[in-house]
C-alpha cells in the first residue's frame, strides 16, 4: 500500500460501497460527475474490504437487492482493486478511515457516520447533495 496520493498526477478518490448503488438509485454518472467536480485526472480505488462488502451483498439478500449488487460490482470494475491487509480485524468504515488519511485521499461516500468522521480527521469526502449533484466536503 503506497502512502502517496499522487501517482502520476491522478488524484486517487476511495469509494464506499454505497457510491456504487448512485448511478442505479439517482441517475448519476459518479465518475464523469466526480471528475468534473473536481477538474482533475482521478483514480478511483476499490478497496478489497469493500469488494468483499459488496459480494457479500450480492449472495445474501432479496433478488432485487443482489441484481443492484451485481450491477455495483460491474461499476467497480472500473475502479483500481488495492488489498488492504486487516491484521487488526477493523471494521470496513475503520479501514476506509485509516487508508484515506495515511494516503491524503478523497472518500465518496454517503454514510452520514462515515462522513462526519472523516470530516474530524480532515479527510475530503464526495458525496450527492439533492438527490442530483456531487458535492466535496473539505479542500483537496
């Protein structure tokens, strides 16, 4: 896992499980939207505690709720897979807490929880305002 947000001038933005289930719900584009919000070459990252979260979506719920999975983890196709190892057994909220701020990373997320503790440790988060548009809570 580098430390470094900047590979090759992309800015690298984590995201949550939820910010896959955007596009379906609300009709957004999260990428294109994400990278017009923020002007910039972007890298989306996956993290493997968030895949995990998702395939397990997919296999334990109702048949509507697995067919919004499988189409989540379609989307997540797109991103950059990292594993992250877990020696300390966090939860997946820690760990997005943890990796964004050792590597100065935007999180899109829309968990209220997860926002607002990003938010006391001065990470950036993305998340849809209006049920319409992408909105960034903090300075990249």
């Amino acid at each position: 896992m580098s430390n470094s947000n900047k590979t090759n001038g992309r800015l690298k933005i984590i995201l949550d499980s939820n910010a896959f289930f955007v596009p379906q719900a609300l009709k957004i584009d999260i990428f294109e939207e994400t990278k017009k919000l923020l002007s910039r070459n972007l890298d989306f990252i996956l993290l493997s505690p968030v895949k995990q979260e998702l395939e397990l979506l997919a296999i334990k719920n109702s048949a509507k709720t697995r067919m919004e999975t499988n189409y989540a983890l379609k989307l997540a196709e797109k991103c950059k897979y990292v594993v992250v190892d877990n020696p300390e057994n966090l939860s997946t909220d820690d760990l997005i807490a943890k990796v964004s701020k050792a590597w100065k990373s935007p999180v899109f997320t829309n968990d209220r929880q997860l926002r607002k503790r990003l938010k006391d440790i001065s990470v950036p988060v993305i998340y849809v305002r209006q049920k319409s548009r992408l909105y960034i809570d903090g300075l990249i």
